[in-house]
C-alpha cells in the first residue's frame, strides 16, 4: 500500500505504508485487486492489521477517499501437483 503518490511520478516516490505481498493461494482460485484511489491531500494512514478480511470501502470512507479512479484485478490458482520439484535440463 502506498500514500502520497505525486501525480506526475510513480509508486516509488511515494509513501510506503505496507509492502507488496506476491500471492499465496493454499487452495483453489482466489481473486487479487489492485485499487488506485486520489488522494485529495497528504495525509496519515495508518497501515491495517492484516491483509485477510481488508474492507477496501470502510478504509476509502475513513479517510475520505471519494471512489476508485481505477482498478485492476488478477485470478491466481496453486498448481495441483504432488510430483515435488521438477528438474529443467538444457
């Protein structure tokens, strides 16, 4: 999660609150979404608990984040294999 973004820059100028987590499905088809609020002005935020159960529309409304300008969002599946770790020969 990043904060303060100028918005002639990217991500890496501004305020990291939470790193980014890669997926890690334990079972089936889970659904990952990237969210792009406008910030009205700099302001605090203070990072969630955890990543599980996050309501992205109860953090929009607590600090004042009006609607999303644009999201993105992924499918990701674990492979369903007990062969072990497979071997890449040249």
């Amino acid at each position: 999660m990043v904060t303060d973004i100028p918005g002639t820059t990217g991500p890496s100028y501004g305020q990291e609150i939470l790193g980014y987590e890669s997926p890690r499905p334990a079972m089936g088809i889970h659904r990952y979404v990237f969210i792009l609020f406008q910030q009205k002005r700099r302001q605090t935020v203070d990072a969630p608990g955890w990543r599980q159960h996050f309501n992205t529309r109860d953090f929009a409304e607590f600090y004042n984040l009006g609607s999303p300008v644009a999201a993105l969002y992924f499918n990701c599946q674990r492979e369903n294999s007990s062969r072990g770790r497979r071997i890449l020969l040249n």
